[in-house]
C-alpha cells in the first residue's frame, strides 16, 4: 500500500441522467452491488501505480474505485463522474470528503480540460454504452502525456459467464479499442476477483464465489488531434 498523502481533494460530479442501467442484468447488477470494492481493489492492485498522482473514475457508479484509490494508491486528488444521479448520491455516501459538483454534459463528454489527469479510469466499455470508440477518445482527451487510461468488465462467477473462447474475443476487442484509440503499451487481462473472506457471516450470500474482471490499460505518449493523429 502506498503512503496516504495527508486530504487529497475530492469530487463526485453527478450528470443529469435520471434513467436506469437497464442494459445489465439482474444477476450482473446485484454482483457488481455486492462485490464492486474487491473489484476496485483488484483493479488498482494491477494497475500498480506510484502515489502522487492525480485520478479520475469516469462511470463511477457506486464509487468504489475512487474510494480503493484514495485508501491504497496515495493519490494527489481523486475526482469521479457519474451520469446517473441516483448513483452519483449513492457515491457520495461511500467516499469519504468527496465536495459534490454538477455537470451539465450529457453523453459522453467530460467536465474537464485536455490533459488533466495522470490516470483516467473507467467500468463503461464497448457493448454496454453506445458510440463507445468516442468515450474511450474522450478518456485519452482528459488523459496528461504521458497518462495511463484504463478501463475494466467485471462478470460473475469463479470462471465468468463467458466460455473460454469468449474471453479471449474479449479481451482481444478491448485490446483493439485501446489500440485504435491512440494509446502505446496496451496490455490486456483476465484476473480472478476473490470471494469474500469470511463466508457465511449475516448478509453474504453464499451464491457469491466471487468473480472474473477484465481489464485493459494504455499510456498516451502524445498529443492526439481531433483527426485522430498525434504530434
């Protein structure tokens, strides 16, 4: 674990989308409920990253990133976006400090100048929201040079709902989109989000055998114009 720098600022900035996430299920929504803080973990674990950085969460839903970044990774500052305002309030109440703030945006533009963050971080991936090549552009807008952008798919189950076949198409697709976006260095992965550590306690479900997240990374080395070439 990273040394904490002494109050960070914080910031959850909610959208104006009142809607629901309908095109998750039952089963996938409840998982992510319940397991999004091993989820973070994981994720921030493998992302590895020096303490001093300044990050940003992008479809932040319950918080858990910004809240596994603010207690494991030594950030200079975490902000968060969330485009639902039911889960932007929801978030509020699972970080510590966080000062609230409204965007006026809607779809997939972000409140905030090019360059901003040092790691840019995002659960919204191809399949699950539409014109998904433009979100993953307006990540590496908001992305500093160098800058690491990442993005991550978690599923239920100790080998995930998809066949063997299936993940490898998966991660080969987000890989593709990583890449096509401009970004160096792109890795991605399949990992094994745990089960909980003490079974059978009052409100774990003993359905919850844990998880598989799947995550990809990519560092912008350069400036990328409109046209999708870079300096």
């Amino acid at each position: 674990m990273h040394e904490l720098l002494a109050d960070p600022p914080v910031s959850i900035w909610a959208g104006p989308e009142d809607g629901q996430i309908d095109d998750l299920t039952d089963d996938h929504a409840y998982y992510a409920s319940r397991a999004s803080r091993r989820i973070a973990d994981s994720l921030v674990r493998w992302l590895d990253l020096p303490a001093g950085l300044r990050w940003l969460d992008v479809a932040c839903l319950s918080g858990a990133v910004a809240g596994a970044v603010l207690t494991g990774a030594g950030p200079a500052e975490v902000h968060a976006v969330e485009p639902t305002s039911k889960f932007a309030r929801h978030a509020r109440g699972q970080v510590v400090r966080p000062s609230a703030r409204h965007s006026p945006t809607r779809g997939v533009a972000l409140p905030f100048g090019d360059g901003r963050f040092d790691v840019v971080v995002t659960g919204v991936l191809e399949g699950f929201v539409p014109e998904s090549s433009c979100a993953v552009s307006e990540l590496v807008r908001v992305a500093s040079t160098p800058g690491v952008v990442a993005a991550y798919l978690s599923l239920p189950g100790p080998d995930g709902p998809l066949r063997a076949g299936e993940q490898r198409d998966l991660l080969r697709a987000m890989t593709g989109l990583w890449t096509n976006a401009g970004l160096h260095g792109v890795v991605a992965e399949a990992l094994t989000v745990p089960a909980p550590a003490r079974r059978g306690r009052a409100g774990d479900d003993a359905s919850d055998t844990g998880g598989r997240l799947f995550v990809v990374r990519g560092i912008r080395v350069a400036q990328i114009r409109r046209n999708g070439s870079t300096e």
